[in-house]
C-alpha cells in the first residue's frame, strides 16, 4: 500500500462528493439504517461537503480535512471541527472548546487495512502541533461503537437507543497522547 495523508484541494470537491455518498450509504446499510426515501443520507453526505468546502474557504480555520489517497483516488477521510451543538449538550462545559474528531470514512472495499488507524494518528498528530490537550469524538452507528471502543475504551456518555428506538449515540472525551485512557466521565 502507498497511502498518502494530505490536504484536500478544490479539485477534491466532486470526487469527495461520490466518496461521502457510496462510504456512508454503505455504512447506513451494514447499519440497517433506512436509505429509502433517502433524506437522511443526503443530508449526512451534503453536511461533509459542506464541511470540506468550509475548510476549503477558510484555507482550514474553520474545518480542518485530511484526505488519505491511495493510488491518486479517496480512499478515506478524517476531518476536525468544532464541537457541535449537540455534542456541547452531552459533555462537561470545561470540554466544550475541545476539537472533535469527525468524518472517519474509509472506502468500503478498503476498510480493515489500517487507513482508519492512520488516519486517527494524523488527526491526533494535527491536534498536537496545535498544542491542543485532548479531543472530543461521537458517533451514533452501532459498528464504529465498536471499533472506537476497541480504540479509546468504553465511551464517556451514552444515549441509549437514541437512533431509530435501537442505536445508543456515544460520546467520548480523551487527551491527545493517552487516546485510551478516560478522562472523567463526561
Ligand atoms: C470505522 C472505520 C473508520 C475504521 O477504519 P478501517 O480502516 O476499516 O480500520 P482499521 O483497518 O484501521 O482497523 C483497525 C482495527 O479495527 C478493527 N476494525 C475495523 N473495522 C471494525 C469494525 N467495524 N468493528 C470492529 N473492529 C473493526 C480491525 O480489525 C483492526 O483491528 P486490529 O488493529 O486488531 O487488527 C471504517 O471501517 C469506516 O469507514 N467505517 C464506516 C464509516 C464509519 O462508521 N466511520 C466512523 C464514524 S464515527
């Protein structure tokens, strides 16, 4: 493998595009998340556009992507972004200016090879060239509970059932350099 982690450029815009749709439709489906009508697929796959053009105009300021390429095509991505509203709403206030770590996406017929591993690394790496001491990271599909608490442990904060009466969204706050040691429980 020849991976390569780098920032995304405007010509990313439309490749991203079909990247966001194919990795989180399938992830919807190993979810058994309804697709059809497809509204909350759009909107998850029109909010990271969004996301990746935010960063785009504000050269990173305001999102911050890493796209991992292998072979000149996206096979992943992580972005970092501020925490949103309702993440703010489940955490402890002193965390509320921490960096989420969002938009883990590896390409389905390229998961399991490690991407995500380096991409988590390259994120974590960002946040401490900023200096920054911890981080915030949520998801609310069943398998990526899975495999982040293989990766940071059991989860600080847990909404159960809280997709479709059958997900728990689960919220994790850790520290930079010790990503599986919990801080408090938030
Ligand atoms: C979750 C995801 C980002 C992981 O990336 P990946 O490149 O497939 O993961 P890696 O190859 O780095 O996996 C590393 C380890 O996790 C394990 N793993 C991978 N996917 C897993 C899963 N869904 N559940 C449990 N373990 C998993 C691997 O077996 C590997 O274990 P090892 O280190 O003991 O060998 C990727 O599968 C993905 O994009 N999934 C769909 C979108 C998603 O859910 N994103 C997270 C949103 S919060």
């Amino acid at each position: 493998m020849t991976l390569q982690i780098t920032r995304p450029v405007q010509t990313d815009l439309a490749e991203a595009a079909v990247f966001f749709r194919h990795t989180i439709e399938d992830t919807f489906l190993r979810n058994h998340i309804p697709v059809v009508p497809p509204t909350e697929l759009a909107q998850e796959c029109a909010w990271k556009l969004e996301a990746l053009q935010a960063d785009l105009k504000s050269c990173g300021a305001e999102r911050y992507f890493l796209i991992a390429r292998e072979r000149g095509g996206i096979v992943g991505t992580v972005a970092l972004s501020p925490a949103s509203e309702f993440v703010r709403e489940h955490i402890p206030a002193i965390y509320h200016a921490w960096t989420c770590i969002t938009t883990v996406l590896v390409k389905p017929s390229w998961q399991c090879r490690g991407i995500g591993t380096q991409l988590l690394s390259a994120a974590l790496g960002e946040l401490r060239r900023r200096e920054e001491p911890g981080f915030l990271l949520d998801t609310g599909y069943a398998t990526a509970r899975v495999y982040w608490t293989a990766k940071l442990g059991e989860p600080d904060h847990v909404l159960p059932r809280f997709w479709y009466g059958k997900d728990d969204h689960c919220f994790w706050v850790r520290g930079v350099d010790r990503p599986t040691f919990p801080l408090h429980g938030a």
